[in-house]
C-alpha cells in the first residue's frame, strides 16, 4: 500500500514538473526577446521609424529586468512546490541567459559597445560561471554513479551549455568592429 502511494506521488510530481516546463520556457523566450530587442537598439537605435525607439528603449529593460524577477519565482516554486530538482533550477537560472547574450552579440556585431553593456555582461559572466559548475557536477553525478542510460533531457542540457562555450568561443574568435 505504501510502495502504491509513493508510485503515485511521483508520478504527480512528474506532471506537475511537465507543467511547470510551459512558463519556464515562455520567461526564458522573453528574457531572450527583451535582451534580443535591447541589442537591436544600441546597434540600430536611430534606425527605428518614429516612436519605435524610445519604446524599445524604454520597455525591453524594464521587460528584461521583470522577466528575470518572474523566472526567479518561477523557479523558486518549481523547487518548493512542483519538486523542480535544485540542479535543474540552477540550470534554468543560468544556461538560457548564458546563451542569449553571446548569440547577440555575435548576431548584432556589437562588440565595441563596452561600458554600455557592463552590467548584461557582469550577469552573463555570473550565468556562465554558474552554467560551468553546473555541467561539472553534473559530469560529475553521472560519472559517480556509473549511470550508463543519461537521458535526453540531461544529454540536451549538457548540449546546451556546452553550445555556450562553442558560443563564447566564436565571440572571442570574432571581435566585430
């Protein structure tokens, strides 16, 4: 009786986590946008047409800035409440940002920005770092307990923060202008 209790619980807790992914995914795809729209604007600024520019300039950091506050929420009761793993938050926390901001960088060619982008690269620094140990503990859990069937989501996460450092690479290799 208790062995079917404890069989159901976790089957729960894998739909609750299953849930949980939809709003994961929506606050890291405006987190992305926000920071993609806020590249936009220091490369192509003057470019917008009319009120465009002053309305990204204005509204895509207070959206950025908002999204990271709900993705932190966001996380947090994924721990508390839907048994998010706490590797897994971590990994939420850090990867998604780590790889927006190089890819726009690389994809704004907006290198020559510097102090303008300080504290977006501060946090990626921060981001990469945590990503970095993540994927060491990770590597780490899988070799410790001699695990020979790893899994699509934690091969596909590995992937992705290994895609950072490919991203980081080319961002190094390429200085822009």
């Amino acid at each position: 009786m208790r062995m079917a209790r404890s069989l159901n619980s976790t089957s729960g807790m894998d739909t609750s986590q299953k849930r949980l992914l939809r709003p994961l995914l929506l606050i890291t795809g405006v987190i992305t946008a926000s920071l993609f729209l806020m590249m936009a604007d220091f490369r192509y600024g003057n470019s917008f047409p009319g009120l465009a520019a002053p309305i990204i300039f204005l509204a895509s950091p207070a959206l950025f800035v908002l999204s990271l506050v709900v993705l932190l929420g966001v996380v947090w009761i994924g721990v508390r409440v839907h048994g998010l793993e706490k590797m897994d938050a971590l990994w939420w926390l850090s990867a998604p940002y780590s790889i927006a901001f190089p890819l726009s960088m690389l994809l704004f060619q907006i290198q020559g920005f510097g102090h303008s982008l300080a504290p977006l690269f501060l946090l990626c620094m921060i981001t990469t770092l945590s990503s970095a140990v993540w994927m060491l503990a990770t590597i780490y859990q899988l070799v410790a307990s001699r695990m020979k069937n790893v899994g699509l989501k934690k091969m596909a996460m590995l992937a992705i923060v290994v895609l950072e450092g490919i991203l980081w690479a080319a961002l190094r290799a390429n200085p822009g202008q």
